[in-house]
C-alpha cells in the first residue's frame, strides 16, 4: 500500500482523491499508516467496506462502494499492489478518457522482473481461464514490442484489467458498476464488455506503465472454496456473453491462436 501511494503521489497531476476501501485488515501497522496518511494528506479518505458475511472478500463490492464516495468526473481504479512508473500517467489517461467515445482506458503492467504481466485483454483465449479471456504478451520481456508491436501500440481492445483502469464516472454509473455476482474472476472483463455494449471504446495505453505485485496482499487461488467460486464464475460469464465467445473477438483476428497470448498462429483442428 505504501509503495502504491507514493507512487501517486510521484505523478505529475494533483487535481485528485485518493479513496482507500479498507476491507477485512487485521494488523494495527496498517492502521496506523492510514492515521498518518489523513493527517498528512487532506485528500485522501479511507471508507471501510464490510461484508455480509465476515472476512470474505468481493472485488466488485469493494470497488463499487468505494466509486460510490468519489467526487470526481473520472474514476482510476487501481490495485493497491500496483506502483506505478510513469510520471505523467493521469495526464496521458485523461486525455483519451475525455473523449466522447471512450469507455476505458488500462495500462501497461509488469512483473517485479521486468516481464509483461497485461498488454490488454482478448476474449476467448484459453488457460486456465477456460477460453473465457487473458491478458495478453504475458511474461515477454519488458522491451519486446510484441507481433505487429500490439504490446506497444495504442489501440482498442475489448477489455483491460481494473488493476489500473480509467473510467469516465458518468460511463460507470450508466452500466451499473462491477457486476457484484463476479466477486474475483472477470469483473473487470465483465465491465468493459458491458461498455463496449453501450458503444464506447476501450483503449489500452501502453505508454502508462506500473508494476503489479499481483495477489501479494488477497493470495492464491489454492482452496477448495475458492476454485468453486472460480468454475462458477467461469459459468456466469459463459452465459452471460455466449455471442463474443462463440463469433469471437472483434479485435483478435481468428487465425491466431486461442491457446496462447502471444499473437502466434493458430492451428487448424
């Protein structure tokens, strides 16, 4: 959290909040730093998200409740294992997001070692996600440009991960927010494929880069309860958008392959 916010704080831009959603903290050190972030800082709140059901945990709750105190026209959800590299990112993010027709905007993410870990998402490429999407050029280098450059290029995508990921508020409200039934997998993909619906675009950005610790502080997928949770969200998705994943996705061409996110060729079967 300390990395993530001082990361911020780094960037060029100052017309911010910063909103942090405690949810389910146990240890007073992290308490402590938010008593000394809201003495320090005047724009940053902490609003406590409390579940249903004690200690369980729903992205898409935690996400729409916390959008829910924001005061601003655009929205910047980020991850708080995300430290963000580039100086001028909210500049850069703004001025796709302020156009009419933009939905979305998401960043370049990488690993710890300097590999990709997000150059955009495709919809309908396998894994363990079971063909339902993936982030895209993950665990190439930090300076490979990708096939055709796609890992470098701007370009419209159909859906970008909320780790880092730029919604214009009024957007947000007119498709209702995280679906909250997605409460880990696919919200995100969720999100953006319901804003493509309502005509907007998504843009991936990769000249806006951060790293991302993924899972350090929420963990791994390694219970028994938690990959129940994963097939059922598989499913919800499966029904929810059968048309894109039958056709295909619109900006991944049906000769590459479906098994790899690398942009190679696909094989005939």
């Amino acid at each position: 959290m300390e990395k993530c916010i001082t990361s911020i704080r780094q960037g060029s831009y100052r017309n911010y909040e910063i909103i942090i959603i405690e949810n389910n903290s146990k240890s007073e050190e992290i308490f402590d730093y938010y008593k000394e972030l809201q003495m320090q800082y005047p724009d940053i709140r902490v609003v406590e998200w409390k579940p249903e059901i004690p200690g369980t945990f729903n992205y898409s709750a935690i996400n729409n409740y916390g959008a829910s105190y924001a005061k601003g026209e655009y929205l910047l959800f980020l991850n708080n294992d995300i430290e963000i590299i580039t100086k001028d990112y909210m500049e850069r993010m703004l001025t796709l997001c302020g156009k009419e027709n933009t939905g979305a905007v998401g960043a370049k993410l990488y690993y710890p070692d300097d590999t990709i870990q997000h150059a955009g998402i495709v919809i309908g490429i396998g894994g363990h996600a079971r063909g339902i999407a993936a982030n895209m050029c993950v665990g190439q280098v930090r300076s490979d440009s990708g096939y055709m450059y796609r890992a470098s290029l701007r370009q419209n995508l159909s859906a970008a991960t909320a780790a880092f990921l730029m919604v214009p508020a009024k957007v947000f409200r007119e498709v209702d927010g995280f679906c909250e039934a997605l409460s880990v997998a696919f919200n995100d993909v969720d999100l953006c494929l319901k804003i493509r619906k309502k005509g907007y675009l998504i843009i991936y950005e990769p000249s806006v880069e951060a790293y991302h610790y993924e899972s350090k502080s929420r963990g791994q997928e390694d219970t028994e309860e938690k990959v129940r949770r994963f097939q059922e969200e598989i499913e919800y998705m499966r029904t929810r958008w059968i048309d894109i994943l039958k056709q295909g996705d619109p900006y991944y061409h049906p000769g590459l392959t479906r098994y790899r996110t690398d942009y190679s060729l696909g094989q005939k079967h």
